[in-house]
C-alpha cells in the first residue's frame, strides 16, 4: 500500500517532492514492506493512509530528524487528484501533528518547493510560516526548497484571538 500511494504520487506530482519517480519505481517492493511494518511501531517515523469510500487516496510521513536537535517533520503529503479540495490534505497533516505532539513534538516543520505554490498557499493556510531556511533539494539540485514552520499548537492559539 505505501508503495502503491508513493508511486502513484510521484507519476502524478513528480515535482511536487524532492525526490524523482524513478527512484521510487527503483526501490525493492520488500523495502516498503519493511517501512510499513517499522512505521506502525516507531516513535521517530511514521505514516498516515487517507481513505476516502474505502479507498486509499492520500499519503503523509512524520518524523523527527535523527539530529541532535530531533526536529519534527511533516513530509511526502499527497492526495489523489479526484479528492482535492474536501479538507483530505488537513485531515492528513492534522493527523500527522497531532502524533508528532503525542510523541513530544511542539514545533512542526516541513520543507517545501518554492515552485510548488500550490502545497506552499496549503501550508501557509493552515498556519505554516517561513523559517529564512532555504536550500537546494539533495534528490533535485536545480530545484529550491523552503523551511515552513508552526507551532504545534498555533491554530488553536490563532483561532482563540479571533
Ligand atoms: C497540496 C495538497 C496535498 C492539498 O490537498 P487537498 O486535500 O486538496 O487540500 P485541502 O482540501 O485540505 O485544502 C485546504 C486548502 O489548501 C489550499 N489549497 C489546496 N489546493 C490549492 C490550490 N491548488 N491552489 C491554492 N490553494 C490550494 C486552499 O486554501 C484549500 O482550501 P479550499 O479548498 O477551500 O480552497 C494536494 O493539492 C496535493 O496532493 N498536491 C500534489 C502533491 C503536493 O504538492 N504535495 C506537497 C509536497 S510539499
């Protein structure tokens, strides 16, 4: 199931991540299998399936970098293209943070292509700001990335002076 939702994101977005279809397309089906199986245990890295009448139809990973500074991340956000704009992507990102939180996280990160406006008015929408990092994607290298960054609990905050 991860692979068939991660393959299907990358034919259908390929620029919308920093990584390439091929390379998907490339890795042993076992390791997926393998992914799946760690990420229902971890608490440092998992996934989230969306499922829209029974189907799958959107994907997102979460994680905290193996860095010192353990940062969270939100990452690999896709949903199918028949059920955009139904709150799937919010559901799927709410979900993910409200596991980072439960795992300790309070500030939540994600990077994101500067041509990818879309993904970027997404995250912004719900609360993400720019950090100023910016850098060249490993898996992309003509292509720039932006640091996005809440707080875990900056909607809540935001909604509760409105
Ligand atoms: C980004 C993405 C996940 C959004 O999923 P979604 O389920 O359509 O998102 P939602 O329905 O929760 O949208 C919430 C809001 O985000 C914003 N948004 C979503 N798609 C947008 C678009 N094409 N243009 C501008 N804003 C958009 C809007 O404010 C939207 O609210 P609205 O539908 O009332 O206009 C989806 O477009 C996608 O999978 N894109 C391809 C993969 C991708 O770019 N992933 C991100 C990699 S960093």
């Amino acid at each position: 199931m991860l692979r068939q939702l991660r393959t299907a994101s990358l034919r259908d977005a390929p620029h919308a991540f920093g990584d390439t279809h091929d390379g998907a397309l490339s890795d042993d089906p076992d390791v997926f299998d393998a992914a799946a199986a760690q990420h229902a245990v971890s608490h440092t890295d998992t996934s989230f399936i969306l499922y829209t009448e029974g189907h799958p139809a959107g994907l997102i990973s979460a994680c905290f970098e193996s860095a010192a500074a353990h940062r969270a991340f939100v990452q690999a956000l896709w949903v199918a293209p028949a059920v955009r704009h139904l709150r799937g992507g919010e559901l799927l990102v709410n979900t993910a943070i409200e596991w980072l939180a439960s795992e300790g996280a309070t500030l939540i990160h994600a990077w994101v292509p500067d041509a990818n406006v879309t993904a970027m008015r997404f995250y912004e929408r719900l609360g993400f700001a720019a950090t100023g990092d910016h850098a060249r994607s490993r898996q992309v290298p003509d292509q720039w990335e932006t640091l996005l960054m809440r707080e875990v609990r900056g909607r809540a905050a935001l909604a509760s002076v409105q």
